[in-house]
C-alpha cells in the first residue's frame, strides 16, 4: 500500500484535531478515507468544513465493519475505548487510541488479551512521549547511569479549567461520562510518564482525591497522591484543575543524580558519587557528594507530539519503523489512576496492583448514581492545551 | 541596665555559634556572663578559645540558680528546653530557647502555662523569621490581599546529613536524645513557617514517615506529610536528610495569586480575578486569569538570622523594641510534627488538635527501647547549614 487509509472515530475535539493534521498534510504516509460521529449535525459540520474524500458514518461499530480504512483512531468518550479497539483489531484493522486506554483494568486487560493474540499494530496517543525532555529523563534513568531512584515529585497543576469547560459536554466530568476527572481526563499522559520514566510501577499508594472541590462536578479535580516504589522510593504526584497559575515540575532523584524538568528546561544533576556510599563513608558531618550540572532546553522542533505519534503509527504499520509506544503499556496509567481512586473511595493505602473487580465494584456504585446533565456541546479547541512542560 | 547580662546553656554546635557572635560585637545590647555545659572538658576548651569575663558551671540549672544574669539563651538538648525555661522563668530571667519548643506538646503546653503567667520575657529561637523573603510572604497572605488558601506544597530536601552527622553524639536521632529526627532537628524552622506564612494550622494530617531509612538512626530521615485545612486548602510537605542534591522550594496557592519561593527569589503572581469567581462566571474552557508577576531576590544584608533574633531579645528586654517572635507559639510546630509522626506511628490520618497524651504514650513506648550508642563527642560546625531559601 502507497498510504495507510485511516478512518477517525469521533469528530470531538481529538478526533477533529487529527483530522485537520491529515488535512494540512503533516502526516506524510496516510490518509483519511473515513470518519465517526453519533451527531449527523457534527457531521454536516465536518462535511461542511473539512476537504477531503471520505466517508461519513453515524455509527463507530458501522466504521469499523463497512468502511474502505486499515487503522483506526479512536477518540470516542473512554468508556468506549476497549470495546473498540476489540471490535478493529478482530475485523484486521491496525488501532491507535486515544489515552485512556479505558476507565477500570478489568475492561483494559480484556482488551490487552486481544492485543495480545492479534498480529495487527496496537498504539495509543502517548504524545508526551515525544517530548524530547521526557525522552531524556527517560534514557538517562534506563541506562541505569543515575544509580537506584530515591524520590520523585510531580506537581501538575497547570491544568486550570472553568464550569464552563465542564458544562460544554453532557459526559464530561460524570462518572457515566467520563469514570474520573483530573487524573482520568488531564493526566493520563503525566501519570503514564511517571512510570515510563522511572522504569518502575509503584507497589502502594495513599491518595487524597478531591471530588468537585472547585467545580461543580462529580469527580475528582484535586488530587495529593503518595506512592512507595519496590525500590524502596517513595512519590507524590500533585494535580488539579483548580490551580492559576499551575505549576508544572518534575523532580527525580536517584542515588546518582537529580532530574529537574521545569518550564521547557531540563537540569541533570550528576554526582560523582553513589549518595548512599557517601552517607556510609564520609568523615564529615554537612558535606555532600560533589555534582556536575547539564541543562538541557526544550528542542521545541523536535516536539512532535500527536504528529509524531500518528506518523509513526503509520511508518510502523507500512513496516518503515518501529512502533514506539505500544498499546498494552496503557494498563500501568489506567492502573495507577484506579489505584489513587479507590485509595481516595475507601480512605486507606491501596496495594498494587489492585483488585480489577473491587474497583469495578466501586466505580459501577458511582456510575448507577451518576447524575444526568445537559451539555452546551460546544467543540472546545484544545489545541493550546498539551505539550509543554510548564 | 546598660547591656542586657546573657548566661548560655549548652556548648554544643549552637550554643558555642551563639557565644562567637557575642565575641564578635554581633549582640549590640548583650554581653555574656555565664556558660554551662555538663562537660567539664567542653568547659575547659571553652575557657582556653573563648576570651571574656564569664562564669562556667557544669549544670544548666546551677547556672540558672546562681549566676549573675539577666537572661538565659537555651541550647541543650530538645527535651530539657521546657523544664529549663520553666525554672529560668521562675527565678525570674528572659528566655530565648533554642528550636524545637520542646518534644511533645503535653510538656509544652505546660511550659506555655509558665510563660503566660510570668511578666519575663520568652522567645525562641525562630531566626528563619528574619529572612526577608519569608517575612514578605507572611505579611503579603496575612494582608488578606491574595485571597484564600488552596495549597502549600513545601519540598525541603536539602538536609543532607552523613552517617559520621548522626554518629558524633550519642543522643544525635535517638528517641531517647532527641524525640526525632529530620522533623524534630532539620524541619522546626519550615514547619514553624508553614504555619505562620500561611495563617492557620492544618486540621488533619495524613503523614509518611521513613525510620532510619537511608541512615542508621532509630528516627524519621524521609517524610511525605499531606495536610488539610481548615479553609479547605490542601498541602504537602516533603522532606529527607538522605537527598542530595535537594531542593527547597515552597508555592503557596491562594484564590487570587500565588507565592514561589525557590534558589533565593521570591516569585510573586497576583491574579487579576479571583480564582474561583473566574471559574464559576467565565464563558470560556481554557482561559485563566490574567496575573501580574513580581520577582523578589533575597536581601541578605536584612536576612540576620540568629543574630537578627538575639539582638531583637536583648533590646526587647530593654524595652528599645517589641519581641518579634512570642515563645508560646512554638507549640505550633511541635504539635505539626507530633502529629505527622502519630500518623506514621498509627499509619492513620490524624486530627488536629492532637491528643497530648496519646503522643506522649506512643513516644514513651519508644523511648524505652531506644538503643544505647556512643557519640564521637565532635563539635560540628554548624554555620554553613541554614539560612538559605536554596
């Protein structure tokens, strides 16, 4: 095949957004042959506004069994997620989904033991992971070069949002809609470069979540998070969509070194010596190991975010590169999300990895009682909303 | 009186800092007339560097009893401070007591009866309260001028101390000696500060604290401590003697701006809305308020620490100038940290104000089977390790 045929499920904000990167052009090996959406008038919509040869279907199931396509992108409401990309990978499309892989691990690794049996590619929408930054802290902490990690503390609060971004959409921030808030909607990315960075899941976390504490909403939209590593470190991870001016700094410490990533700026501390050993050996009480500092600035071109991810789903799947992120990794955010959740549910420390059908059991009790709202349905550009590391 | 006449208690690190600035001409209205130690040879090495017409006595409270002074300055082990500025109180002296108040808030709560009742004056030791920045935070957020408190995130890892540290006195990070570790010694100064910047105390506290985690110590080296207020904000408060390189860096949160103070520079946003009316009236998803941005750098000349708080005890008790920080409130910072210590003990969320006696009982059982150690006896010089907002 010349260019991989792509269809789009959901002419959201996401789905749109894709859209408009085959439009201008920018991903150079595919095309769009179709796209989704429940709303004929949103249809019209695109019709309207988006050139192009493509199909339109009101029915994402009806994409994927008719349309002429050989991926998907799928940017429907989350809870949908599995069940689709289940439904593309059994009818030999290849799939790239939008984050989150799901709303609990039951439905995910349900979906996980498709992609597991399948031979078509399974990515998902990581986009951060392009993030030459992230990269960075990413290799540097592989290579094992900076020793064990000790620490890290993300505070994420640059994710400010209004009621009227809530009420734009009859499923946002509902445990229906959308099964969480801050951490299911904001911060899949940040959450699933947490581990992908320090190489390692943590094994207990005590979360402090707070549900429409600023907004008028169901879920959670002040998050304080503490995790414990099997490496004997420990975390927190601070978030909210209440914040202005947020903050957005990373900080890692390993026996070996420091990472600091803050406003588009990396500072790699080196030591010269393991901490550990020094706090063994040193005959002085207040000295320290001696360091080297790098900074590393931000190669905005380099940067490709979802351009990045859907070019390379495309490479990958006309065999000219490798997949680089694979879907059944999703599992580890959708986990970790679920775990700082139940943690919050019942008030205690919740062991890793957690118990798929006690927090399907908890979130289906909310989802029952979830109230019904009426969307403005306005399409919100989100274009200025990702990227950064500020 | 011409010069206020100062006996000091304790010869150890901080006591023997205190004495030098005396020697230097640091203490205006201040002159030293007695010391104590319960060394006789710390006593002697004292005599033989130390020049002035001063009396040595090897007990605190011989001192206390027979010396001619107007004014104690306390710098003995933590436990002893309340019985000490009990009896000085009551023979009639000024007190100036080194951090931490005391150990447990049931002995200082009835220290704090004493110092109500008697017309001498009592400080602490709270020198951090001089430095420029600080005090530009406490009076911006006191001012009412940014609103209401969201949240306070205190990461201060910079305490990095050696085993050889924790090994050259025998009481160092004990149970026994000390009551605590990196809160209890490193933190007294942040935690007194959290509270006092920010104008109320947390009403819960849900703490993580690591025992001899990276040292040989029986007490706390790695702490994760989330807090809930009263005005329903949230916080965290991180801290390690194991981190090298650390940080220091405190942002504070308020409804119409935020404070940052990090690397000696005081970051200052001022929101043009208030945040929570922008989210409750703006017709847009993504915008936030607009915010004016002030930087502050450290005036060190201003920062006079220890000195600073010296020089104010001596003309207080002239009567040149009001006592800047009062003696009671240090029961503050004891209550925080006993508090985040109940709750590691317990592994439970803890609310404030605290049981004084059910701390007490938890920290009895352990003094029991704190372990006997030798001390290398070192004298460590200690002037290179506070002060700084790095």
């Amino acid at each position: 095949m010349d260019k991989v045929k792509f269809g789009i499920l959901g002419m959201g904000n996401m789905g749109t957004g894709h859209f408009n990167n085959f439009i201008k052009g920018n991903i150079e090996n595919g095309i769009v042959t179709a796209v989704s959406d429940i709303s004929q008038k949103r249809l019209d919509e695109i019709q309207e506004k988006m050139p192009g040869d493509y199909k339109v279907y009101t029915s994402s199931e009806e994409l994927i069994e008719k349309a002429d396509v050989d991926a998907v992108i799928i940017a429907v409401p989350h809870y949908d997620h599995p069940n689709l990309v289940i439904k593309a990978l059994n009818r030999g499309l290849h799939v790239l989904c939008e984050k989150p892989a799901g709303v609990y691990t039951k439905h995910v690794r349900e979906m996980n033991e498709v992609a597991d049996k399948s031979n078509k590619l399974f990515s998902l929408m990581y986009n951060q992971r392009t993030n030459p930054l992230y990269i960075k802290m990413h290799d540097i902490i592989s290579s094992g070069e900076l020793g064990t990690l000790r620490r890290v503390n993300w505070i994420i609060t640059n994710w400010f949002r209004t009621q009227f971004y809530f009420d734009s959409g009859s499923w946002r921030a509902t445990w229906k809609g959308e099964g969480g808030g801050a951490l299911m909607n904001q911060c899949p990315h940040q959450i699933d470069l947490l581990q992908w960075i320090v190489g390692e899941m943590p094994n207990k976390i005590h979360a402090h979540c707070h549900f429409g504490k600023w907004h008028d909403i169901e879920v959670e939209d002040d998050v304080t998070a503490y995790m414990e590593f099997p490496s004997g470190a420990t975390g927190c991870f601070i978030t909210s969509t209440g914040d202005a001016p947020g903050s957005n700094r990373l900080e890692i410490l390993c026996s070996k070194g420091r990472l600091l990533c803050e406003n588009d700026k990396l500072t790699i501390h080196k030591n010269k010596e393991d901490i550990q050993d020094y706090i063994n050996t040193c005959e002085n009480g207040f000295s320290a190991p001696e360091f080297e500092v790098e900074v590393v600035e931000q190669d905005y071109k380099r940067n490709t975010q979802h351009v990045g991810i859907i070019n390379n789903f495309a490479n990958a799947i006309l065999g000219i590169e490798k997949l680089y992120v694979k879907g059944q990794e999703g599992i580890n955010c959708v986990e970790l999300i679920n775990a700082m959740l139940l943690s919050s549910f019942k008030n205690k420390e919740v062991t890793l990895p957690i118990d798929d059908d006690e927090y399907f059991e908890e979130l289906s009790k909310r989802v029952k009682t979830s109230r019904l709202k009426e969307g403005s349905g306005i399409v919100l550009d989100t274009s200025s909303s990702y990227g950064g590391t500020k």
